[in-house]
C-alpha cells in the first residue's frame, strides 16, 4: 500500500492501462484533442465520456497539463 503521494502517483501510472485500456501517452492525446482547457473541465469530461473515476482523471488532467 502506497504511503506517501508520490508513491500513490506512481502506483496509479503503474496500474494506469491495467485498469482503463489505455496508456499515459493515449490519454494525454485524447485529453488534448478534446479542446477543454480548465482542469476541471478535463476531469468532467474524462469521467463523463469514458468513466473514468476521478483519481485517474485528476492524475492524466494533471500530466497533460
């Protein structure tokens, strides 16, 4: 069990195309061939569009940025 936040990041990265389909790199693009520019927004959309929970979407909103 991961105890600190880096060690939680990078589990989730780890763990990442295991648990949706697809990898950093996938995600990045879709995220940035979407057009939304608010954090938040990315999120929402991420969540919304492919049901992403919100720790993924937040941790690919994060590195797209």
């Amino acid at each position: 069990m991961p105890s600190n936040i880096d060690e939680m990041t990078d589990s989730m990265l780890h763990n990442l195309e295991e648990k949706t389909g697809k990898n950093l790199d996938q995600w990045i693009q879709i995220v940035n061939g979407s057009k939304v520019t608010k954090h938040k927004g990315m999120i929402n959309y991420l969540k919304s569009e492919y049901g992403l929970i919100y720790g993924y979407a937040n941790l690919i909103t994060l590195k797209a940025r």
